[in-house]
C-alpha cells in the first residue's frame, strides 16, 4: 500500500512533467519536387535557380523550456547527385540551397539571418536555428541553385537525368 | 495487490515512452535533366574559291595564311568536350566541264589558326596538312584532357587556313605539275562535331 501510495503521486507527477514536452512538426506545402532543366549553354555556363521554390512550414512548442530552441537541418542521401545514365555523378557541391525568407504565423522568429546558404557533403548541416520556443508557426522560403558558383559550372557534364533525395531535418537543441 | 503495484508501475514507465526528443524530417527529391547542346557554326569562309587566271597564280598558288579571303572561320558551342573531324566528299575534286579532267583533293590542304577566348585544345592541326577523303579529327578529344573543351562559340572559335598550289606543300604547284587541265573543279569538305 505504501508502494502504491508512492507510485500514484509519481505517475501524476510525471504525467504533469510529460505533458510539458517539445513538440515539433515539420512539413512541405510546396515545392516539393525540385526538377531542374539544363537545355542551353547559357544554364550550362550560368547554371539554373529556382528562386523560392520550396515552403517548409515548421512548429516548434516547448513550454516548459526544456530545451534551447530548434534547429532545421538538411543532408543529402547519397554522396553525389546521382546519374542515371551510367555516366559521372555530379557532386553535390553544385548544389545550394538558401533559405531566403521567414514568415512567421505564430511565435517569433530570431535565428540565423536570411538568405542563408549551405552547400552540401552528405552530412547533416543546418540551415536555420533559433532560441524561440513558444508556440512557434514559421514558413521557411527555400530557393536551389545548380551549377551556379564558378568552381562547379555543369559545362562538360555529360547529359542525361541526375537525381538526390534531400532531407529536411527538425529537431530541438539541447 | 501485486496486480495494482505492477500496473501502476507500467502506466508510469508507459509515460516515458511519450518523452520524446523532437525529431522531423521531409524529403524532396531533386533531378536535373541535362540535355546536351552540341552546334557547329561555319561563320564565314563557306564557300572558298581559288581562281587561277595567271602563270603566277599556278606558280606561287593561294594560301588562307596571307589571304583572309581563304579563310574558313569556324565556332563550336559544345556543353561537353568535343573533337572536330573533316573530310572530302570525293577523293579528288570534281570536273564540271569535263569529266575526264582530274585535280587531286590533296592539292588542297588546311592549317587551323585557334582564335578562341579559350585555351586552344591540346591537339588540333597546327600545320598544313593535304586534304583527304578519309575522316581526319582536325581537333581530337579522343583522349581525355585532350581537343575541344566545352564552351561557348565566343570560347571555341577557329579558322581553317585553306591554301593550294603554293611551293612546299605536298603536291607542289600546280605548274609543277604541269598536266592540269583547265576545268571548274569542286569539292565538298564535310566539318563534323562529335562529342
């Protein structure tokens, strides 16, 4: 009786606690196939941007102040951007993406300044954070650019379809 | 009683299982389609014409290296690298008068000159060389590094120094050779981009 006396205070106690847990949803309400199309030496020397192509919507709530904030990651799933045709992958270095604006539905929004820029290697690496936590409803705006900086034009690349799968990652910071 | 201690203890480990970490993810998929752009431009010099009126011209023949007016200029726009290749149509040029008449197309013979904004290729035709009917890369790409590096028309540009019956070439002059009848002799030279 003792131990149940014990345990119904902590059950209640802990259920208080776990109800005050992070909670964080991460989704694509736009953009959410990236295709681009290189059909002229102009796109080949240039490169292609697809300016605002893609929207994240994030929540972030963490009430109790359990943690530090949020941080939205992006990695590649494979190491290059992968050929169809047989031929020589592209590397991922070709590839940009901006974060290039901040809508905010809910909360506030006061991390890393935009445009922000990452260029992938096939390992996590953030694109935004911040320190806000409550409540938070943000629009991310992203943008992709191919082939667009001097050390990795697509002139010389062999033509064909190229493909890689890119993984946006929520999570809290601890 | 062992029942209610051991369920109250389960429903309190069941609430750790609700103490996740927050960790979302979405994926979007990225192709690129990469056509390839391949184009070879005769800019000017399309038809060259060599007119022998005099004992001089059949002494001293026509060459592109002096002359502009046999000159050949030609830009290749090319998303990969390339090589050029070139040949005759015929093994010897054509007769219009007479069909008897004979003129070897290897009186005829071309040197590029590398006009391009870009470093010319490694191995290009960089001497007078007698035309042929065989299928000759006049730039080769064949090995890598080599030829044709992909670019622009304003990056890959070049003439084809034309020039015939000159002494030194192989052929010699055309008095040299003394049996050349008087006839309009033509000849298609085919310029090829292969990538």
């Amino acid at each position: 009786m003792r131990i149940l006396k014990l345990l119904f205070p902590l059950l209640f106690f802990a259920s208080i606690a776990f109800a005050q847990d992070p909670t964080g949803s991460l989704s694509i309400i736009g953009g959410s196939s990236v295709n681009f199309h290189v059909n002229s030496l102009t796109k080949y020397d240039e490169g292609v941007t697809l300016e605002g192509w893609s929207r994240l919507r994030i929540r972030f709530d963490d009430p109790a102040s359990l943690t530090l904030g949020w941080r939205l990651n992006l990695k590649a799933e494979t190491l290059s951007i992968i050929s169809d045709s047989g031929t020589d992958n592209l590397p991922l270095t070709s590839l940009e993406i901006r974060a290039i604006d901040v809508t905010v539905l809910d909360g506030a929004y006061n991390g890393t300044a935009v445009p922000s820029t990452v260029i992938l290697d096939g390992n996590y690496v953030e694109l935004l954070s911040d320190s806000e936590k409550n409540n938070i409803d943000l629009i991310i705006t992203i943008s992709y650019d191919l082939g667009t900086n001097g050390t990795n034009k697509l002139m010389g690349s062999a033509p064909g379809y190229y493909y890689v799968d890119l993984r946006y990652q929520l999570i809290q910071i601890n | 009683m062992r029942k209610l201690v051991l369920g109250a203890a389960m429903l309190l480990f069941a609430q750790f299982g609700f103490g996740q970490a927050v960790n979302e993810s979405a994926i979007i998929p990225v192709s690129v389609t990469l056509n390839a752009v391949s184009r070879l431009n005769i800019e000017s010099g399309g038809n060259i014409k060599f007119v022998f009126t005099s004992i001089n011209d059949y002494n001293t023949g026509f060459s592109g290296e002096t002359d502009p007016i046999y000159r050949t200029t030609v830009s290749v726009a090319s998303s990969r690298n390339f090589s050029v290749n070139m040949y005759s149509e015929a093994a010897d040029f054509l007769p219009t008068d007479n069909a008897s008449n004979t003129l070897a197309i290897s009186n005829l013979e071309y040197q590029l000159n590398w006009t391009g904004a870009a470093a010319p290729p490694t191995t290009y035709v960089e001497v007078f060389t007698p035309m042929s009917d065989g299928v000759t890369a006049i730039i080769d790409n064949t090995v890598d590094t080599e030829g044709g590096l992909a670019g622009d028309g304003e990056a890959n540009r070049f003439d084809i120094w034309w020039r015939i019956g000159v002494a030194g070439s192989t052929e010699g002059t055309l008095l040299s050779q003394g049996d050349i009848a008087a006839d309009h002799y033509v000849a298609n030279i085919f310029i090829e981009l292969v990538n």
